[in-house]
C-alpha cells in the first residue's frame, strides 16, 4: 500500500469512468507469455502482433478501459483495466492465437491481487532469467511513461505500476539483493555462461550493440581484446583493448574473433547465414529481442548458437537467499495495495461519491452565478477552481477513512457505510435551498 498520502480523485476523472454510475467494478487482467511457458519463436511471433493490437483495443475502448504492454526479452505481458474480464480475455487470445497460427496453451492469465502480486515479483527482478536484475525496473518505468503518454494508461494501470516500481525499490534495499546477487544482469549472466562452457578465458570478444546492456557485457570483459560494434564507433576513446567498429563491418571482423555477444535494438539480422565463411570455431550468444543472429546460423558446424532460452536453463544462475521471506512480502504488499485499489478505483462507490458531488457543486456554482451577475471569465474560473477545490478537500477524508486499515471494519463494510451515508444507492441529494434564502 502506498505510503504516501493519495490525493482525492478529480471530478473529471471520475467522469472518465465508464462505470461510475453504473454498479460494475474494474478488473485488473494480465495475459502474459514468459521464457518459462514458451520458446523465443513463439514470444517472437506474439511479438510480431502487438502493434496491430494495439491498433484493435484503441479502436475497442469499451472492452477495456486502460490497457499497458510489458515486452522485455523474458516476457511479453499485457495489462488490461477491465469491466468485461472474461469478453477482453477471450478478444487478446483470439487475436494472438490466430494472427500467428498458434495455440492459446503457452499464455498465463492472471487477475485482480495474483496480477498485482506477480508484476511486484517481475519488478523485484525475481521472474527474470537474471535472478535480480536491475534493467527490468527501467523497463517497467519506460512501459509505463509510454502507456500514460499513449493515454492507454490512467488513473488505474498508472497507479498499479507506480506502486510496482516503489514496492520493488524497498524491497531491493531491505534484502540486499544487488549485493548478494554477483550476476544481476543478463548481460554478466551471459558472460559468465560463455566462461563455464568456454572452461578458460575468453580470447577475443565481439559485442554488437551500444545499449545498457552491451554496455555491461563490455564491463564484464574489460580485461579482454574486445571488439565493438555500434552504429557510431567512436575510435577516440584510449583504451589498447578495444576497437570500435561500424555494423557493416561485422562480416569482416568476426573471422578474427573466437566469441561473439549481441544485444542491439536492431529489427534486423546483424549476423546471416551467409555471413560465417571461414572454418575457426565461433561462439554467438544471442542476448537481443526479437533476435539479432539468423538462427539458420546453427547449421555452420563451427558455429555455437545460444540465445536467452538456454541462459534460463544454466545451472550458475543465482539465488536469492530468503526468497520464500521475499515472496510473502510480496504478497502482503500486493494485498493492501489492492484494497486500496479496490476502493479508490476500481469500486463504483466512490467513483459515484465523486460524481454525485461533481453534479451538486455544478449546479450551486451555476444557480449562483445567475445570481451574482456578470463575472469575468477570469473571477469565472476563480469561482470554478475554488469550489472544486472545497470539493475535493472535503472529499480526500472520505478517501482516507477508507484506505485506512481497521480491524474491525473491512473496506467492503466502510464503501457500505459510504454509500449509505451519502445516499448513494439512487436516491437524489436533500433539496437545495436559493442561495441567500434562509429554510424555512
């Protein structure tokens, strides 16, 4: 649950809602594929669908509310705030299963506190290949950022990504996890992958690609003959064991190289089958998504193809001590975050709390100005910016009654007493008196 105090929820945004009248409730749905229900192929092609979904759900607002994608090397993870759980589910499947001619039996579906639960463990970096990797908390910011800009993302998955990100951070802190783990990236996970097959030293190294993580696998290596490529080599930096190199230059290079580590954004193959003509045994670990290495590659008797599938199958990778401690923190964090959730979003009440008293302050401020007379546009928005403030100020201690935890009174029982406090169950509002009149 949050720390920080949550501001009352503006009029406007509750006005978003499709359901803050109606007495439906928001369901958060996650449908998702890992390099633990599939292979790279299979997330390859899921992949290759996204932007035409995409396109589908913006055409579709009514199935789904808000809607986030999550797309790492690990995982493909798509968010969803929902009113219609089992009709959107059904919609991503269909969608996914026949675009690519394949089966619904590799995805995981996951719902309301275990989606929750299971994103604060992605964001811990426990769901990684890289038991603890840091790179994946940059990759949640990023999908989030882009989702908000995008508009996909509101009020619901913004919060439920925010708090991932928070959730994660402490408990990164509490349990040490950086400074127990020695290979909390992929890029150092692949690296020490290649030393344990390799049994010796690595001799002279490519890397492909000027991201983080070619950037990490160049730290790992730094006391190696390396060779870098990057779409902009910059030969002006000293170093007597690295040489930088342009992308049209691989083909050449690589015939002096005995390993070969990539891991660039580019959407094509960086290294084709046509490209490996020389006999000297070459090892290519493949740490890109989608693929930067034509796989036909592995046809070359001399060449030695991974990719991330058999980093998530090597015995080295590290562990987590008290992990079972970290997993039920997890979940516990995940559980209060989700009541407050439930209650300051997904729930109707408040949602009709906050139109209910959106309708009242519009119809006193515009029975008052009929009154006053002519006001300025500039004393209008005065008029407009005080009272919704009065609205909201008042309105934050409903907010707050209800998040706070009780023992003996649960959320559901304190929305109910909400409700009926407010009358909020049909009934219309006490009768209005004019302004300036006394009741009589």
């Amino acid at each position: 649950m949050p720390n920080r105090r949550e501001p009352a929820l503006r009029a406007e945004e509750v006005q978003k809602f499709n359901g803050a009248i109606e007495e439906k409730v928001y369901r958060i749905v996650l449908i998702g594929v890992s390099y633990k229900t599939s292979d790279i192929s299979y997330r390859e092609s899921v992949y290759a669908t996204l932007n035409r979904l995409q396109a589908e759900l913006n055409d579709k607002e009514s199935i789904s509310s808000e809607f986030l994608f999550l797309t790492t090397c690990n995982r493909i993870e798509l968010y969803f705030a929902t009113i219609y759980p089992k009709e959107l589910t059904d919609f991503i499947l269909t969608r996914l299963c026949a675009a690519n001619d394949k089966s619904n039996v590799n995805f995981y579906i996951k719902t309301d506190v275990d989606a929750v639960s299971h994103l604060y463990s992605v964001a811990a970096g426990l769901d990684s290949i890289a038991i603890g990797e840091e790179q994946i908390l940059q990759q949640i910011r990023e999908a989030s950022k882009s989702a908000r800009l995008q508009g996909t993302a509101r009020s619901i998955l913004s919060s439920v990504f925010d708090s991932a990100i928070t959730t994660s951070v402490k408990l990164r802190r509490k349990y040490h996890i950086k400074e127990l783990l020695h290979d909390t990236s992929l890029s150092s996970l692949g690296v020490q992958f290649l030393k344990d097959k390799l049994k010796k030293r690595l001799p002279v190294v490519l890397i492909i690609g000027n991201g983080r993580m070619a950037r990490l696998a160049q730290r790992e290596l730094e006391d190696t003959y390396l060779y870098v490529a990057t779409s902009r080599p910059n030969n002006n930096i000293m170093n007597n064991l690295v040489k930088y190199v342009s992308y049209d230059d691989i083909r050449n290079v690589i015939k002096y190289c005995d390993i070969v580590i990539s891991a660039t954004r580019k959407s094509d193959y960086v290294i084709k089958y046509d490209d490996i003509t020389f006999d000297n045994t070459l090892y290519i670990l493949d740490l890109g998504f989608p693929r930067n290495i034509d796989p036909k590659i592995r046809n070359h008797s001399n060449v030695v193809l991974y990719n991330v599938d058999d980093l998530a199958k090597y015995d080295g990778r590290s562990k987590i001590p008290n992990l079972e401690l970290v997993k039920e923190e997890i979940q516990t964090e995940a559980e209060g975050f989700f009541n407050w959730l439930y209650a300051t979003r997904l729930s109707p009440v408040l949602g009709k709390l906050f139109y209910r008293a959106e309708e009242i302050r519009t119809r006193e401020v515009k029975f008052a100005m009929k009154r006053i007379g002519n006001l300025t546009e500039e004393q209008s928005k005065v008029v407009e910016s005080l009272t919704k403030s009065i609205v909201n100020k008042l309105l934050s201690s409903v907010v707050t009654f209800v998040r706070q935890s009780n023992i003996n009174v649960n959320t559901d029982q304190k929305l109910e007493l909400v409700s009926a406090m407010f009358n909020l169950r049909g009934g219309k509002d006490t009768e209005r008196y004019s302004f300036g009149d006394k009741a009589e």
